[in-house]
C-alpha cells in the first residue's frame, strides 16, 4: 500500500491540542496537561504533548525532550524512592510525525528505559511500542519473562499496530533477545523482530545505517560510570539495614560494657557503628568502582578483598589501644564482620553485570552465603566476647 493511497486513512494533521480543539498554546516542559488536554483522558501521562488520529484511534504523541520531572524521577529512582512504581502505561506511542512508514521501536514500561529511547530520537519520527514489563528494565524483565514473546505478540494485537503501519518490522533492544522468540515473534503476529543495539545512544546510527549495527554496538560494556549509576540504590537499602545493626550494637555495647551506657556507647559503640560504615563503603562503593582490577572473579570475592581493606584500616584507627586481650579480640572481630558483610554487598551487583551469568550467580551463592553468614556469626561471637572481656573481675 503506497503512502499517499493511506492518505484518506490519516488525519494528516498532528493535533497538539493543549487546551481546548480550537485554541493552540505551546507545549509545556515534558506535555504538562491542561484541563480537556485531549491526551488526559486515554493516559495522564505528563510526557504526552498531544495525539495524532490514526486508523487505531488516537495515539498519543510524546515529547523527546526530558525536563526537569524527568530528570527528578530517574534520580528518586536512583536512589531507590519510588523504583517499584516507576512505570509509564504500555501502549502505543508516536514521537515526532510518524506515518504508516516509519519505524517501530519497542522497548519495556520502565520509565527509564523508556526515557532512554525517547531521547534519542530527538528529531526523529517513529513509533514506541510499550510492553507491559511490570516496570523491569529490559534486561531484567527479559530475564523474568516479562519482556517475552507473549506480551510483544499481545500488544501488537491490542494496538492494532498493523492499521498504523504498512510494514511488518519491529526493532527491538538487544537485551531483550534472552526473552524474545523471533521466530514465534513472525509466526503469531507477522511482524519480524530486529535486535537494535545495546545502547540507545546508538540508535541514530544504527537507524542511518539501515538498521544495520557495527561490532561495538552488540558490545555490553560496564564502565565505571556505568557501575557509580548503580551505587546510589543499593547504598540506600544498605544504609537502611545499616542503621538497624549500628543501633543494635551501639545497644548491646552499652549493656554489656565495663563502664556507664552512654560511656560504654561511646567506647565502643562509636567504633563499632564505624565498622559497619566501613563494610558498607567496601562493600556498595568501592567494590563496584574498583571492579575490574580487584582480585578474584566472584563478586564475593572481590567484596572480601575490599572488607579486608577495611578491617585494616581500623587497626591503624585502633593501633595504639591494642594491649589488652578485650581490645585485641574486637579488633579480631572486624576482620570476620567487615568481609563477610562487605562481600555480601558485593554480590548485589551480580545482577547488573555484564561479567556474570544466571548459573554463575547461583553456584557463587552456593558457597558465598554460608562463608559470609558463618564468617558473620564468629565476629559477632568474638565482639561480645570483647565487651565482656573488659568487664571487672567479681572478688
């Protein structure tokens, strides 16, 4: 069907209808909706800047432009506030002009990830395909199954993607690839399925070159910033466990010490809540940062390597307190506590690592966990000790 025989299909008009159908107002940063905003009523979404009438209906029309809301989102997401609803509706979705003729991208209903791709096309006009992913990235979601052939086949359906466009051409994220039958893809809904690259950043390129990627673009790096991205969410659910240990020990030093509560707190409470703070920055910071040149291939490993950085490093803090046994064995305490819990840390970040795989991440679990729970428990044993150690002999 050539282009100008759909015409009478098509509004051929892109509606940006802000606030009512006769006035136009410009578009507000990121498609902030007025009263009647013709978008409102199918999605309320802030990122819709209008419609365009197609033979599906009405499609709503997103700006490729972040603002500011945008850019907050992903950083409350970051930092793990709001991650689990961080989600945009799925459906069918039109950037720029698109026609009957311009590609379709696909991509999960995570909001990052559709921010992403949306960005990207800045200039360009394209259709956006959303899967229901239950707000998972790509990668992940394709390896839950969310990102799968069932959902892609559904929304194509559901979309009645093949009134809006003529040809019979997906492009879908690389990563997707691990949940993604292409073969069942073309079977059940018409549609062949072509891998993009890794990168959104790629895409432009990819698209001027005939959806046709070069060698670096099926390339997963993990640069170091790559890896600081990731810290932020997990140092905020350390953080939070962190603080319920900390008080607990702070608590335990305080009834159990030598002296008055609030003095044995901060003999040894103080410098107890210091280990912890040290096994999270070993464990959340700079094992991720400091990934590639740590020894060891395990993640686990590597977190232990830097847990005992850490131990050392309250020795030197400690170095000129250590001539009772009391001292000594907490100081041998640290150098179990801080490496079990720096490395089991570390191994969060298994999941978002292009260095590792699902049966490696589940045979490292298998001796990981006890070393880092049994290596916990003695270094709990002997901190108590410590205090009780230190105090006075009964006449």
């Amino acid at each position: 069907m050539k282009k100008e025989e759909t015409g009478k299909q098509w509004s051929g008009v892109v509606m940006l209808k802000m606030a009512t159908d006769n006035v136009t107002a410009p578009a507000k940063c990121c498609g902030e909706s007025e009263e009647g905003d013709v978008s409102k009523p199918r999605l309320e979404q802030p990122f819709v800047i209008g419609s365009l009438e197609s033979p599906a209906g009405r499609i709503p029309l997103v700006s490729s432009s972040l603002c500011f809301r945008d850019r907050l989102g992903t950083f409350r997401a970051r930092w793990g506030i709001g991650r689990m609803h961080y989600a945009v509706a799925p459906g069918l979705y039109g950037i720029g002009e698109p026609d009957e003729e311009s590609p379709v991208m696909v991509t999960a209903n995570y909001k990052m990830s559709f921010d992403s791709l949306r960005k990207e096309l800045k200039g360009r006009s394209a259709w956006v395909l959303v899967l229901d992913t239950k707000g998972i990235n790509v990668w992940c979601a394709a390896g839950k199954g969310t990102f799968g052939m069932e959902e892609l086949v559904r929304r194509i359906e559901t979309s009645r993607l093949k009134t809006v466009v003529t040809h019979r051409e997906l492009i879908l994220p690389q990563l997707s690839a691990p949940g993604v039958a292409a073969h069942l893809v073309k079977k059940f809904s018409g549609f062949k399925s072509i891998y993009g690259p890794i990168r959104a950043a790629d895409l432009p390129s990819f698209l001027d070159k005939g959806c046709r990627a070069n060698p670096e673009m099926r390339v997963k790096s993990f640069t170091i910033w790559e890896r600081f991205v990731l810290i932020p969410v997990e140092l905020a659910g350390a953080v939070k466990g962190a603080l319920i240990v900390a008080a607990a020990l702070c608590l335990l030093s305080g009834f159990l010490g030598p002296s008055g509560f609030f003095t044995n707190i901060l003999d040894q409470g103080v410098f107890a809540s210091l280990g912890v703070l040290f096994s999270i920055l070993a464990g959340a910071v700079f094992t991720p940062l400091l990934l590639p040149w740590l020894p060891g291939h395990a993640f686990s490993t590597k977190g232990l390597f830097m847990g005992l950085l850490g131990a050392f490093t309250m020795y030197v803090v400690k170095a000129g307190e250590m001539g009772t046994w009391a001292a000594r064995t907490e100081l041998l305490a640290w150098f179990f506590l801080l490496p079990s819990l720096s490395a089991y840390l570390a191994m969060n970040f298994t999941g978002a690592s292009s260095y590792t795989s699902l049966s490696g991440v589940k045979k490292e679990m298998r001796w990981a966990v006890p070393m880092e729970v049994t290596g916990g428990i003695i270094g709990l044993v002997l901190w108590i000790g410590s205090l009780v150690a230190r105090l006075p002999a009964k006449a």
